[in-house]
C-alpha cells in the first residue's frame, strides 16, 4: 500500500514538473515573438536576432517590442529646454537650386552727400571717424558763417515788420515767408528758426544735423578747414536696403531675369533666408570673361545687415508645389525615414514618411502625412534620442513590428 502511494506521489509529481515545463516554452514563444536586440552603449543599433555592437562589440540585450508605446510625453518646460517647435504641413514651392555666392553692397539710392550750404569756416566736427553709425537729426559738424548770420538779421526783420504792419499790408507776411525759407534753404532747421524767432538770438554758429540715418563712409572735412559753398563734407549710406551683388556664368544667368524674387542667405544667419528683387542683370559680360553681374535688392529691417558681409543668391527652376517640411523635420536611419507628430498637448509619435524632392534646407513629403498635421520642425532627433535610450525602440523597427502583425 505504501509503494502504491510513493509511486501516485512520483507520478503527480513528473506530471506538475511538464507542465511547467511547456508553459514556460509558451511564454518564452510569445515573449520572443516582440523581442528586439539592442547595444546599452548605442541604442541606435537595433537588431532583430542577437548579436554584437558592430561599433563597440558589446553583445546585445533584449529588449520587448511588441506592442510597444511609442509616444513621449513631455512638461511645457522641456519643450522649451529642447526648443522643440511645431508647424503645420502644408503645400509649398520646391525646385532645383542653383547657388551663387556674392556679398551685400550699399543700396547707390541711399547713398546721401552732405555739402555745405553757405561758405563758412568749420569750427567743430562731431563725427570724427568713418564706419559710425548716425540717426537722422544727429549734430555732424558746427560752423561759422557771416552769410548765416546776414540771413538770420534779415528774417529778424521781416518778422518784426510782419508783427507790426502785417494787419494792413499783406506784403509783408510773403516777405516773412520768404526769409524763413532761405534760411531753411540754407541749412538750418524748422525748429532752430522757430527758436530764433521767439528769442531773437543771433549766432553766426550755426550746428547742422545729419539729413538720413547711415553709416558713415567719407568725412571730406577738417576742423578750422574753410569751406566754399557746396563743398562736400560728409557721405552717409543708408541701411534700410541694401543691394547683394552676384557673379553668374551663362548657364546660371539662363535660370534669372530682371524683377524675379530671389532667396538671399546672409552668412551667419543660414536658418533666416529673405526675399529679394533682381533690380539689375548686366546685359554684357564683364571684359576678358563670361562673368554677368546680378544685383538684387532686400530689406534690412533693424539694420542687422551691413554691406560687404557674405551672402549666397539661391537661383530656382522647375518649381512645382508639394508638401514640404524642413530638412531637420526628417529622421532618417537605416529602415527608412520618419518625423514626429503632435498628437495632443505635450504628445508626440512618430509617423513613418516617405520622402522625394529635396533642396538644401526643404525635402518633399510624398506619402505618411497629410495637409494640416502638425510636425515637429526642430528638436526632431532629440524625440528620437528620448525615444531610443528610455524606451529602447526604433521607431522603423517598431513600424515593421506592428505592420507584421497587422
């Protein structure tokens, strides 16, 4: 009776130990069946089968697939510590592009000669250097001159007698008139003129204001120096345009003509392109060369802009509107390329694309996204980095997980 018992016992017992045994096999099946390989040093090696790192030899370590959650959450302050910005997709202009290279000059339209008006004698300069940037209005230079002075005595007078006979002769409100407007010819300002006429202060020196805002580029005078009438004293450019001036062969001069708009990218700011107008294209070639000369106007707005600073014309044939995002949108590794969508506030997901045309700061969207969605155009790569080293995913690898399910 008790071997009877003792072998029940063995039997119960083997009989537990197998089906332990195949539940273990079931679950090791279905756990193997999401499993990637990837190295803790280079989560950007992702393998499906085990192995080792092909960059350091480390040996691979598992890590679960299947299912996996591919979005990262982030706080409103880590979007701004990572600068991730966000813009909707949307249809855009995309071509081939020609480069060439040229430097911004000085708008000639802008460019103002400050001359004497009266001969006189200079007495103080207030700018005394060239490259200095002037305001319009601001004090330049302070001169003596007799003729100014006559001027001054001669307004005094038709104003006392406009004052005093002005009721009963009109004449003499034109001959008021006529005295404040030679001195205004003449140089002096609406307020220095109002100022002599309320406190009758005669001065044969006399300060003249800057005319336009610049740089300032040739002082032509000296203190003590007397100068004649229409002498020239100062030049001043003026920066709220400038000019950028290309040299183009005759294959690059087929692809522009005059009043087209052009990119400019100034050197230092490659991620601020502007718009410009091809004001001029030299109809003959540069003597002994086959060199055309391009000039294309552009704003300056806040004058951040100053001539001789380096700038690439970017010259566009066979446009055609596509969907396009920006070259940094796009994430690209070996199983393909993706960009990141915003999927809710401070959600984002990768979203497999397919990509076409592309420039050198655009690339066309041919399949994966639609007009409106939201993608991230800056910081892409750190949600790739964030999604790689904390969860352990490959968002192409992962693609293909969820496609062979499906």
């Amino acid at each position: 009776m008790t071997k009877i018992k003792y072998m029940m016992k063995a039997g119960l017992g083997a009989l537990l130990i197998l089906i332990m045994a195949a539940c273990a096999r079931q679950q090791q099946e279905t756990g193997d069946a999401g499993l990637s390989h990837t190295c803790p040093m280079h989560p950007q090696i992702v393998q499906e089968s085990f192995g080792t790192c092909p960059i350091c030899g480390m040996d691979l370590v598992p890590v679960n697939q299947a299912g996996a959650e591919q979005e990262i959450m982030l706080s409103n302050r880590q979007i701004a510590l990572a600068n991730i910005r966000v813009e909707p997709l949307s249809p855009g202009n995309l071509g081939n592009n020609t480069f060439v290279t040229g430097k911004l000059a000085a708008d000639q339209e802008l460019i103002d000669v400050v001359s004497s008006r009266v001969p006189g004698r200079i007495e103080k300069l207030y700018i005394k250097e060239t490259g200095r940037q002037i305001s319009k209005g601001q004090p330049l230079y302070e001169m003596y001159s007799e003729e100014l002075l006559t001027l001054q005595n001669e307004y005094l007078l038709t104003l006392e007698q406009y004052r005093q006979l002005g009721d009963t002769d009109k004449r003499y409100a034109s001959f008021m008139e006529a005295a404040r407007k030679k001195l205004l010819l003449y140089g002096m300002t609406a307020d220095q003129v109002k100022r002599l006429g309320e406190t009758k202060a005669r001065s044969a020196l006399v300060t003249f204001g800057s005319p336009v805002s610049g740089i300032v580029t040739e002082i032509a005078a000296a203190e003590g120096q007397y100068v004649a009438e229409g002498s020239i004293l100062y030049r001043i450019e003026g920066l709220d345009r400038l000019w950028v001036e290309a040299e183009l062969y005759p294959r690059e001069a087929a692809l522009v003509k005059e009043g087209d708009q052009v990119r400019v990218i100034v050197a230092g700011y490659e991620h601020e392109p502007l718009s410009g107008k091809v004001v001029f294209l030299n109809p003959e070639y540069r003597t002994g060369t086959q060199i055309l000369t391009l000039r294309a106007q552009i704003a300056n707005p806040g004058k951040r802009f100053l001539p001789g600073m380096q700038a690439s014309v970017v010259l566009s044939n066979n446009t055609r509107t596509v969907l396009a995002l920006p070259v940094d949108a796009v994430v690209r590794g070996e199983h393909g390329a993706h960009v990141w969508v915003k999927a809710g506030e401070g959600t984002f997901t990768p979203r497999m694309v397919k990509t076409g045309m592309e420039t050198f700061d655009r690339v066309e969207i041919l399949e994966g996204l639609q007009e409106g969605d939201s993608v991230v155009t800056s910081g892409a790569y750190l949600l790739y980095g964030e999604l790689v080293l904390k969860k352990g995913i490959e968002p192409a690898t992962a693609h293909r997980y969820e496609s062979d399910e499906l």
